[in-house]
C-alpha cells in the first residue's frame, strides 16, 4: 500500500536527498506496518521523534508500535522544536 512519509525541520535530514526540499515521500508499505516499523529503516533518533501525526491525529508514544497505517494515509513527524 502506498502512504505520504512527511518528515519537519530538522528531520528532514534523515530523508534521501532529492526529497529534502519538499520534505515528503511517496513510500509503499506493507499491509498492517506500524509507525514504528515504517520510520525504523530511516533510522531517527528516537529522542528526535516527537509529534507523530497520521492524518493529522496525534499518535502517542505508547501507540507507535502497534498503530497501523492504512492506504493513502499521511504520517507526519516532528521534532522536538524549541522557540522564543
């Protein structure tokens, strides 16, 4: 199945290059993968993965390995970010 991989700010950094710019990827996934299992090739710091959206509903940390995507779904992540 195919979802939007969209990844903010610093994170960006962890997509391949010629995605950077506009910061998402097409990715196809297999049925029933988990947020966790879609992120772990990407290999982000764990401390860095912070707000995580699918659809833009947030999905708490403890979900993360058992939440499952659907096709056409978008999952967001944010770093921590810090303002002033």
């Amino acid at each position: 199945m195919r979802i939007t991989f969209k990844l903010y700010a610093s994170l960006t950094e962890f997509l391949p290059p010629e995605k950077r710019n506009g910061n998402l990827m097409e990715l196809e996934v297999g049925p029933g993968a988990s947020v966790a299992e879609i992120i772990e090739p990407f290999n982000l710091p764990m401390k860095m993965v912070h707000l995580v959206l699918i659809n833009g509903h947030f999905v708490p940390p403890e979900e993360r390995g058992s939440r499952t995507l659907a096709e056409g779904d978008v999952l967001a992540i944010w770093p921590p970010i810090a303002g002033g």
